[in-house]
C-alpha cells in the first residue's frame, strides 16, 4: 500500500467463541488506530468453520464490541456469504500457474486420508504435506489436471510455493522477518468441498475491502508468509503488518479460563465499567508516549496511540490492577451517572429501589466500591425491610460490653425520635448525647452503626440515617435492643 493510502483496518473474529480479552485487545487497537489517522474501522466475521460457527457466538461478538464502544465503519461482513470470491480468487491462482488441483486422498504408501485432522506425524492440520515433500499433484500436467476436474473428481486447491530461496516481510512490531521457503508446505487454499482455508479466505477479503494495515495477534506471525506468498502471486500491494504481544496470565503462560478469563460481557456482568476496560486493554502491550500515564479518556488515547508504541514483549493481564483503574474511574465519574448505572443493578438483584433513593445512597457508597456490582454488598441494608440476622457481640463498643452498647441504643432511640433528620442535626445530637452518657463518640456511635446495617463497617453514619428515615432506623435500633435483653 502506498504512504498516502487512506488507512483502512479490520477486526475480524471467528464466531466460534464469545469475544475474550485477547480479541477485545485487537479489535482496540485497530479501532485506535483507525481513529488516529482518521482511518476506516471495518468489522468482519470469519464464519467458514461452519462445523463450529453460531449465530448465538456471533450476537456475543457484536454485544461485547458495543459495550465496548468500539464502532465499526463498515460491516459486520460474513464471509459465509463471499463464497464465490474465494473461489474466483482460487481459479486466478490456478489459472496464473501458482497454485495446481490436489487430487490425493491419501498419503503415498496407503497413508490415511490428508482430509481433516492429521495422523501422521509432520503433516499440518488440514492435510498438509510434509515441508520436505511436495505434493506429488504438484507434478500432474495441466491439462489433465482439468480433464479430471471436469469429470467431477474432488479435488482441493493447493498453492504452489516456491522450492528455493525465502519469503520476507517487515513487521511493523517485531521488524524484519524471514522464513526459507523449504520450510512452507504447499498449503492448502481451498478443500474439495469448495470451502476456502484461513490463508485463502483472509488474503481475498483483505484485498477486496483495501485494508493497509493489518492489526493483529503475534499468534499470526507464522501464518504471515504464506499470506505474502499469496498477496505476491496475485499481484497485490502487501499491507503493514503489525502483530501485537500476547496476553499472558500471573503465570506467565497464555491467558486461559483457568486464569479467569471468560467473555466480555462477564466482565460487563461483573461490574466493570466500558471506559474504564478500554484504558486497561490499551495499555496492554501498548503504552504512551508518557509512560507514567495510566488513566486516560478515549481522546487522549485516540491521539497517542500509535504502531510505535506497541511492545514487543507479552503483556501480563493484572485482575487487580484492572480492579483497581474500575475503581478510580468510578469515583471519577459524576454522581448522577454514576447512581444511573448503580439503579438497574439493584432493580435485577430484586430490590425496589426509586431513582431519588439512588442518587441519596450513591456519594455514600462511591469510595467503597471497584465494580458496580459491589453496590449489592456496599448498599443492600438501605433496600431491606428487615436486617438479615447478625451476632449480638457485634454490637459491643471499643472497650465496652453489652450494658454499654444497650444504654447506648436506648439514648439513641429517645434521640433519633425528635431530632431533626439530617445529618449535620444528627451528628451533633448524637455527640451530645455520648458527652451526656459519659461515652466516647465512638462507643455511642458502634452499637448504632451495627444495629441499622447489620455490620460494623458502612458509609458514614449520619448520612446514612438521614437516607434511611426515622422510622426505618428506629425500629432496627429497637431489634438490637431486643436482641440484648
């Protein structure tokens, strides 16, 4: 592609799983990228492994990328339904002499069939040959290669690489990369049944949708060559290739369920904030100019990002460190908000919680949660006609025992029955009424904590009150009374 060509990147998934955080990492990327330069962001579903591929698989995809935020230009294109360009492009290899009909259905000397998974050791999934060892179809005369072709007899397109010199190609991340052509078997193009292969299938869509630069796993760096191989025979322009770092577990080793790792919409179920994932991802393998920035918005990560920036090493996924980048980005953002995406969590746990009701519980609990969901743990007491059952010790003030935390209780019940029911009149009555007693501000205050939330550690507790009214605080402070005598 030529210097001044207007950039054009693709996401290009296979619908054979959910969309997972190594996928959500490129699709990123390129649509970072895309954003930079002022590019086009295609999206594209890889859907030829038919055997594999669902539709549910495919809305799981398109949901977690519009959680994301990642809007695509172009697409979704389905290449289930660009069978014939794959096949168009097949018959110009063959007809240009770079790729010939394979007719074997077994190995020489009975071996068993190249169709499907392999049996024997050194040939590649999907039937390839031995690097070695050409394919003896390689041989058969052009002619009666189509005579057989048109007598019906199955046969797969195989590319035929070259048997001397290497192939060649800059990778934007990783540089210069060079494979002997003796090492690259003649893979593959197009099965007998007329479906293409990966190789096949990518090339022709690429070149049909004029992508520039291809974003993509470093787990594509073998399959790199024979793609240029084929880009070559076609005549073609050859992309920028950039293939990004893995993304590795605390282990060290590929980031897999057993690392937790599930779709992104569990992370979305789980509480995390889109924003605040997207930061995360980029800085996966990628990292600004300012190395020392972590919290970024979409326009600052928009205008930083570049090819240059992306790391050659693998990049290890942190659950705490995300956690963390949740938590601030929560705390960032504006109560109102904020208490708008809190409500529908509380609403689906079962709770009947009003929108007014929200917005007072929110700035309580804002400094106490790392994911939205934590609002069921954080705030559940204010949504609870009664307190689910809890240990009468709990009640027991700082150096004190239960006869303390009971003339506690009963002052604070007299109290809270005529003081005006905001905060600031709460807390100086409170107060007064502990100087009164002879207690401590927080031997007063323990046993009441405990009482309206049923734990010893809640937002601050006069505000808390005031949310919770007097006659829900009066009858909880009358509970644990009881719960004492």
């Amino acid at each position: 592609m030529t210097a001044s060509s207007p950039v054009r990147v693709r996401f290009a998934p296979s619908p054979t799983g959910y969309l997972h955080v190594g996928g959500a990492r490129t699709a990123l990327f390129n649509w970072l990228y895309a954003r930079h330069t002022g590019g086009t962001f295609i999206l594209r579903i890889e859907d030829t492994d038919f055997e594999r591929s669902t539709q549910e698989m495919v809305e799981g995809i398109l949901v977690g990328m519009r959680w994301l935020g990642l809007d695509w230009d172009e697409g979704p294109f389905f290449q289930s339904q660009r069978l014939e360009l794959y096949r168009a492009t097949a018959a110009r290899l063959v007809e240009s002499g770079h790729a010939y009909y394979c007719f074997c259905k077994k190995e020489p000397e009975g071996a068993p069939s190249l169709e499907g998974a392999p049996a024997l050791p050194g040939v590649g999934k999907g039937g390839d040959f031995p690097k070695k060892d050409r394919d003896p179809c390689r041989r058969i005369p052009r002619g009666e290669a189509e005579r057989r072709r048109a007598s019906s007899e199955p046969a797969a397109v195989r590319f035929s690489v070259p048997e001397f010199g290497s192939t060649r190609f800059d990778d934007a991340v990783f540089g210069p990369i060079e494979i002997s052509n003796a090492e690259i078997e003649d893979f593959v193009l197009l099965r007998s049944d007329g479906v293409p292969t990966y190789h096949l299938s990518v090339v022709a869509d690429d070149l049909d949708m004029r992508i520039t630069h291809i974003i993509r796993g470093a787990d594509h760096v073998s399959n790199t060559p024979k793609q240029k191989l084929i880009y070559e025979a076609l005549g073609a322009p050859l992309p920028v290739f950039a293939h990004v770092p893995l993304i590795l577990g605390a282990d060290k080793t590929r980031l897999s369920k057993r690392h937790g790792a599930t779709s992104v919409i569990a992370y979305k179920d789980e509480g995390f904030l889109p924003e605040a994932f997207r930061n995360y991802l980029a800085l996966l393998g990628w990292s600004p100019p300012d190395s020392t920035k972590e919290i970024m918005n979409d326009q600052e990560l928009i205008s930083l990002f570049s090819l240059e920036g992306i790391s050659k090493s693998n990049a290890v996924f942190d659950r705490t460190k995300l956690e963390w980048m949740n938590a601030e980005y929560i705390r960032a953002l504006p109560v109102d908000e904020l208490s708008e995406r809190l409500l529908p969590i509380v609403r689906a746990a079962g709770y009947d919680a009003d929108a007014g009701k929200m917005l007072r519980i929110t700035p309580l609990i804002r400094e106490r949660i790392k994911l939205l969901r934590d609002v069921l743990t954080a705030a559940d007491f204010f949504f609870v006609e009664e307190l689910p059952p809890y240990d009468t010790a709990l009640l027991i003030p700082q150096k004190g025992d239960l006869a303390m935390a009971k003339k506690a209780l009963e002052r604070a019940r007299e109290v809270l029955a005529h003081a005006d029911f905001n905060h600031q009149a709460l807390d100086q009555a409170l107060r007064t009424a502990a100087k009164d007693m002879g207690l401590k501000p927080g031997q007063m205050f323990w046993p009441i904590r405990v009482a309206v939330t049923g734990r010893t550690a809640s937002p601050p507790l006069f505000e808390t009150l005031e949310v919770l009214g007097r006659e829900t605080a009066l009858k909880r402070i009358e509970v644990a009374v009881g719960k004492i005598n």
